[in-house]
C-alpha cells in the first residue's frame, strides 16, 4: 500500500508540529542563529546571568526538540524521501555544535562554592532547575576541566562509531541468505527470522536458525572486536571521569542506586527452578526428545483467533483500561480520534512501533497495525508511552518534563499488564486462556529473565575489561553459553549458534540498558497488581508517579507509586507472579 492510498484519519497529524517543510527550514535557520552560550562563560556565578543561561538554553532545546522529532517523523514515513535524510543530518550537526558550545557549563558550575549551588536549589526562582542542580552538586567529583570535557564532546562522534559500525553490518552487510517460504524465494532478514521462530513448523525454524547465525558466525571475528572497541571506550569514559566502573558510572548518570541492579540479579537468581521448569514444560507439550533455542518461541497453544480491526482493537483497549478511571480512557480516545497515530503499514514505511513526545504539541505513536493480538498490545503498550509523556509534559516545566529511560518502560508496560488481565478474566474459551497465559508466561521470560541474563553478560564482559583482560569471540561466546545453562537450565540443547547469540544484540552498545527492561517489566507488574487490588487510591498514586517527568531521581519517583526498588520485595512479587502463572498454566494444560 502506498501512503497515498491510506485515509487521512489513519495518518498521525504532523501538520500540528509544522504546517510544511517551509515552516520546518524557517526555524532550522532560527535555532542555527540561537548557538550563542558561550558568551556566558565566566558569568555562571551570577545567579542572574545563571538563569538566564538555563532558560535561553529550554527554548534552545525545545526549537531542537521540534526539528527532530519533525524530520525522523517524516523520514519514518517513507525512508526512500532522500530530503528527510538530509533534515536528520542537519538536525544533528546542530546538536554537535551545540553540545561544543556549551562544553564550558558543567566545569564552571563544578567550580562554584556548595554554598553557592545549594543556595540556588532553595530559590523559588530556580525551581525549575533544582533536580538538575542537585545533579550537578553530586557529579561535581567527576566533571573535568573545561577544555577536557570539550575535547570529549567533539571525541563524542568518533565513539559513536563502534555502535554506527554494528548497525551498518545488522543492517545492511549482513550475509543473510535466500530461504524459501510459501514456495517463494526470499531474503532472510530480522523481521522474517522473528516471524518464522513462532511458527508451528519446526523444520523450517531449524533450517532458519541455523542459517540466521550462520550469516553472524561468518563475521565473528569482526563482531567481536567491534563489541570490544564499544567495551574499551566505556572503560575510557569510566576512568576519564573518575569511576570504580562501568557499572557505577551508568548507574550515577541514570541516579539509579546500585542495590537495585543488584536485587534483581540477585533475585532473577532464585526464580531459576520456576523457569528451568517452564522450559522442561514446553519441551513435554511440545513433545520433543530434545529441545533446541529454535523451540523457546514455537506455540504452545494453536488456532487461537482474535482479529479485530484497528478501531475495534482500539476500543477494546479503552475497555480493557478501565480500571485507570474515566480520565485516562477520555485521553486514550482524544488520542485516537487527533489523530495522534500513524496506522498503516505502507511502502517504506518504518517497521514496528513506537511513541515520541514534542513538548507544547501532543505525543505521536508510529504503528504498522495488522488484525492480531499481538497488535492490540502494541496499541496499549505505545499509549501507555503517549499518556507518560502527556502527563509529564502538562504538570512539569519544560526543564523536569523528560522521563528518565529507567522508567520509561513502566507505563507501557502497566498497559499490557492490565489488558491481559482483563482478557483473561473475559476470557470463556480455554484455549484463548491457554493462549494468554502463555503469553504473559513468554512476555516475562523475554522482558525479565532473557535481559537480565543480557545484562549480567555485559556486567561481565567489561568487568573482563576493565581488569585488563582482552575479550575474544572465544571468550565471549564461553561466556554466553555459562550464562545460557544458567538461565535456561537442562531442559534444552546448548549449542554453539546460541553462544554466539551476544554478537547480534544492538542493545549492548548502550552499555547497561537492558536491565531497565527487567526493572521496568517487574514495576509495571506491581503497579497493575496495586491497581487492581486497592483501587482509586493506587490509580492516584501512579498518576502521581505518570505527572513526575524528571522532577527527582527515578527510584523516588516509583515509590509514589508505591514500588520501592531498594527492597526484594517487588522483585519477589514479580517472581511468584511468574510462578503462579505457571502453575494455573500447567493445570489448564492437565501437566
């Protein structure tokens, strides 16, 4: 389908950003004028000139915030318009020079008195701006001089390499060959791989699986020391800045206290007999002799129909919220009937979903929506996104209203959690239950236990590192394969493919990223479960924690909600709630 060809209340309303390219080149040309903050180098001890400097830099940010999400928007609407290419491009050589320019800020307010600092956070005036002062009291031990942390900031596209050069061979120089499907001829990419590991037909997964990390097994050598330079160039950022490692340091950026890495190993740990069970279970209703990696997404249930239109799977979504009160499903339905959405699957179209935010506009939430269940979590799961980002936007000020990544899993997530729950209790066919359950049963091994073995891996991995061993694709794919058995336990075949599997994780060249998909799983889960069990005064207490954007550390924000990460106790919620599952799956499944 061409974009053309699809209905004006099925594309997401762009125009309420900018009119036209016209409109968009104006303010390009206005905020390329705007870079002009080193002229407040030196003055940064007058609260005044202080000021000044923070708010000119918001509107700054907020014209920067307009141009980009414009431009990837567009350019996400058809990737082969070369223009919009150019407009990203633009957008970043814009945030380079800026990024340069304002080098100056953090080593001269590292420099100023905690007399001085802490006297700002209690003036009214600078209200706006406490959290991040409070930051920058607390990073005042790891900001370099001036001219140091200028060099790292133009160094800062160089480093981006290794990550630019990971994307390029996923992306584009991968070896991956033809397959037949259907008794066509077509090229494997990710997206097909994805499509064919759920399918009933095992042949053609094993045929698949093998070829798939065969094409990456082709290029380990590459692979690794691509990984390898990501991983010394963290290293070179945790010693330039003064940190004990890697981990502390990602830690320090996201003001996340470390007990809450460490529960969730710790506690993801104690699950493992509830897991190794769950895939001892689908190895007997599978009925396998042996297990393999090209089994764990096979299904369990079959001919489950749940097809719905868009609209219908929309309303079914409003339904199935309702226990977030009137307010939240009015919201959900403005957003639908604003056409705050990109419907439709069409040529060149980005594939999968997402949500973004322009401060002073609305959310926007790009779809390629097809008629499965699947797809009806995908509408709450990207709403959920949208409605975090409309709360905090409305009830922050422009400097507070950008959630932290650790959180920003936990809505989306809540949204999903809530769904299921009311499916299953709507649920009067069995095997729609089967189905369900089993579904939430593969979401919390893939979201919680699958990337918290991720992240364990890379914990491991640059601590190999930064005690000046070298990582080679031996050691790095032992590694994965100890990890993996520990994981998965007995049930299934460990074998080398699978080993390799870490060689084709975009996600490890954000360092420490993954856990907040565990973390973020395992709020969402308490959350709903709060919600569903104590009612009003929980749903207050989360649009406490939905309207908080960055206005405090991301942890104090959960614990409005009423989620205290520092404790086990949420983690050992999300374990038994695994457990119990299980188990009322195991007793539909007569096992």
């Amino acid at each position: 389908m061409q974009r053309s060809e699809v209905k004006q209340q099925y594309k997401w309303a762009i125009e309420d950003i900018y009119p036209n390219d016209e409109a968009w080149k104006k303010d390009y040309d206005r905020a390329s004028t705007m870079i002009d903050f080193s002229r407040y180098a030196g003055k940064l001890g007058d609260r005044d000139e202080l000021l000044n400097y923070l708010k000119e830099n918001d509107k700054f940010m907020m014209l920067v915030e307009r141009l980009a999400v414009y431009a990837y928007m567009k350019h996400d609407e058809d990737a082969r318009v070369s223009k919009y290419t150019s407009y990203n491009s633009k957008v970043g050589m814009l945030i380079s020079k800026y990024s340069a320019e304002v080098a100056f800020f953090e080593p001269e307010m590292a420099k100023q008195s905690q007399e001085y600092l802490e006297s700002l956070i209690a003036d009214k005036n600078f209200s706006d701006y406490d959290y991040q002062i409070k930051q920058l009291v607390k990073r005042k031990a790891h900001v370099l001089s001036e001219g140091e942390e200028k060099l790292i900031a133009l160094a800062g596209e160089t480093f981006s390499t290794f990550k630019e050069t990971f994307g390029m061979i996923d992306n584009a120089d991968l070896p991956l060959p033809e397959i037949e499907l259907d008794g066509k001829k077509v090229k494997l990419s990710h997206g097909l791989y994805g499509l064919v590991m759920r399918s009933p037909d095992r042949e053609k997964r094993r045929e698949v699986y093998e070829k798939y990390y065969g094409a990456y097994k082709s290029l380990l050598n590459t692979l690794t020391s691509t990984y390898y330079g990501n991983v010394k160039k963290d290293v070179f950022y945790c010693k330039a800045y003064k940190f004990n490692s890697c981990l502390e340091r990602a830690l320090f950026e996201e003001d996340v206290d470390r007990s809450v890495y460490d529960n969730l190993l710790s506690t993801v740990e104690t699950s493992f007999p509830a897991m190794h069970r769950y895939i001892a279970d689908r190895k007997k209703i599978l009925g396998y002799d042996k297990l393999y990696f090209y089994d764990v997404y096979a299904p369990l249930v079959s001919d489950v129909e749940f097809k719905l239109s868009y609209d219908d799977a929309y309303d079914y979504v409003v339904k199935g919220l309702a226990p977030l009160g009137k307010e939240y499903q009015a919201l959900l339905k403005k957003g639908h009937d604003e056409r705050w959405i990109d419907v439709e699957e069409t040529e060149g179209k980005r594939s999968g979903a997402y949500s973004t935010g322009v401060s002073g506009v609305h959310p926007f939430v790009l779809l390629n929506y097809q008629p499965t269940l699947n797809d009806v979590f995908t509408i709450a799961h990207e709403m959920g996104h949208s409605l975090h980002t409309y709360f905090s936007t409305k009830n922050q000020p422009y400097a507070k209203s950008d959630y932290r990544i650790f959180v920003a899993e936990v809505a989306s997530t809540v949204n999903e959690v809530l769904l299921l729950k009311f499916m299953l209790g709507e649920a009067e066919d069995v095997n729609l239950k089967k189905y369900l359950l089993n579904y939430y049963l593969d979401t919390i091994r893939a979201t919680l236990h699958r990337q918290t073995m991720f992240a364990e891996f890379e914990f491991k991995a640059h601590d190999l590192v930064e005690k000046g061993e070298p990582l080679t694709k031996e050691n790095l794919c032992s590694l994965y394969a100890d990890l993996g058995k520990k994981y998965y336990g007995d049930a299934i075949e460990h074998d080398y493919n699978i080993s390799c599997e870490w060689c084709r994780i975009p996600h490890f060249y954000t360092a420490f990223y993954v856990y907040k998909y565990s973390t973020g799983i395992i709020t969402a889960m308490n959350i709903a479960n709060k919600i569903l069990t104590e009612g009003d005064s929980a749903v207050k207490n989360y649009f406490k924690f939905l309207s908080g954007g960055s206005s405090t550390d991301p942890v104090s924000l959960l614990k409005l909600a009423g989620v205290d990460l520092t404790t086990k106790a949420p983690f050992e919620f999300a374990m038994k709630e695994f457990d119990n599952t299980l188990r009322e799956f195991e007793k539909l499944m007569g096992l």
